[in-house]
C-alpha cells in the first residue's frame, strides 16, 4: 500500500512538473502548425502573382514547409524540457559535411533556383553564355540546355551560368543590324550611299523607326568603308543581315561602284 502511495505521490509530481509544459508545447505546436499554413499560403500567391516556374514553385514551397516544421518541433521538444543542443550541433556538423562533398552540385541548384526566380532568360531565347551561342530547350534545377544554329546539345551547369556574364538576343523587341561595306577610292561615295538607302528602303523588314543610318566610316588601306546601320524585328536580325549583304554586291557593280580587296603596290628604284 505504501509503495503504491508513493508512486502516485511521484506520478503527481511529474504531472506537476511536466503538465503544465506538456500542454503548453502541444498548444504551441497546434498554433504553430497553423501559422506555417498561413505563411505558406501568403508564400504561395507571391509565387503566384510572379509569375515564378511552375517547376520551381513546388520545390520551394516543400523545402520551406520542411525547414518551418523542423524549427517548430525543436522549439515544442526544448519547451518539454529535451536538451536539443547537442542535436542541433550534430545536425549541423551532418549539414556542413553533406555541403563539402556536394559543393559543386549545390552551387548549380543555387544557380538553377537564381535563374528560375530572376530569369534572366526563358526557353526560347537565343543567349551567348559560358562561350557558346544557343537558343535555349530547357531549364532545369541543375542545367540549362542550348541548341546551337548547326543543331548541337550543349548542357551547361547552372553555377557558372548564374554567376558569368551571358548576352540575351531576344530580351529586347527591336536589334540593330551593323554593316560595313567597302568601296575602292576613286568611287562616288554620293553614289554608293544613295544606292545603300534605296537596298534599305527595299528591304521591307527594316523598320523606318529609327531611320537606318549611313555614314563615311573610314578609309582604310585597301578602301574606303561605309558605316550602315538599320533596326529590324529581333526574329529578323539575320535574315536582314544576309539580305543586304547579296544586294549591295550583286547592285555594285551595275551602279559602277568597286569592291576593294586587300593589295599591295610595289615600286622598283632601279
């Protein structure tokens, strides 16, 4: 009867010490579990409203949910009275040994999420990046994927491309076509230049808006080169670029003009 009393009188005291913090962290990880919802819902539709990939939103939203509800049970299992110091640092020192070995790995899905959030490009831009021009397949969490104009793969790591400089042609509406056309000296520039503006009116993919824009740029050792440029629809760029190029030289010589090469004019002293 008497150990009987005494392991209801201990019973008692641990329902006295521990009660109360018991029902304490159960209230906290009740609220607790609400408030990561509502974080994760506001969370949601700021993804939502910017227009984030839908490849990336699912991922982020787990891993948040999964960091928020680790901090939540280490805070309700320190409120009980579980010494969680030691876990924390072992879980840690996990952590940074897991970071090491996967350095490389983590730098590209950091890369991956960093493209995914700002996109500086979007599948179906044609960028310069990492040394290779491409139109861009695919983005992933890792990789980005280009397909260059004579139709090759190139896989490049999300890292490097996150962190380097990249050339995006196809962020902007409207490019600039340069040209540089040669004549020999002793030609009508006057000509020349009047026969350019007319190729330009011509071609019905330069826009008037800007007025393309011709100029002596400079005389050179074998000819005298005039400075074109003109702007065009970016999807016309090239189209444009090799347009120009064929008329200016089948028209050259039928208006008179010459198309200078390289020489060198010797001169013997006898």
């Amino acid at each position: 009867m008497e150990k009987t009393q005494e392991i209801l009188i201990w019973l008692s005291g641990l329902a006295t010490q521990y009660g109360l913090k018991i029902i304490g962290a159960v209230v906290v990880l009740v609220v607790g579990l609400w408030v990561i919802k509502a974080i994760m819902k506001g969370i949601k539709r700021t993804m939502n409203k910017r227009n984030m990939d839908e490849s990336l939103k699912p991922f982020l939203l787990s891993m948040i949910s999964i960091l928020l509800k680790v901090m939540l049970v280490i805070s309700v299992l320190t409120m009980v009275g579980i010494q969680m110091t030691s876990f924390i640092a072992i879980l840690g020192a996990a952590g940074l040994a897991v970071g090491l070995a996967l350095s490389g790995t983590l730098q590209n899905f950091a890369g991956g999420v960093m493209i995914l959030i700002f996109k500086p490009f979007k599948v179906g831009d044609f960028i310069d990046a990492q040394g290779y021009l491409g139109t861009v397949t695919e983005i992933q969490i890792f990789i980005t994927i280009l397909l260059t104009p004579d139709n090759k793969t190139i896989i490049i790591p999300n890292g490097p491309l996150s962190t380097g400089s990249l050339t995006n042609f196809s962020s902007q509406e409207n490019r600039r076509v340069d040209w540089n056309f040669g004549i020999a000296y002793g030609d009508d520039y006057d000509k020349a230049k009047s026969l350019i503006l007319d190729l330009l009116k011509t071609e019905e993919k330069v826009l008037k808006d800007p007025a393309p824009f011709v100029a002596l740029g400079e005389m050179a050792d074998s000819s005298v080169n005039i400075t074109v440029r003109a702007w065009v629809n970016a999807a016309d760029y090239w189209t444009v670029f090799f347009s120009m190029n064929e008329k200016f030289y089948k028209q050259a010589d039928k208006n008179g003009l010459s198309i200078p090469f390289p020489q060198l004019d010797v001169h013997l002293d006898k």
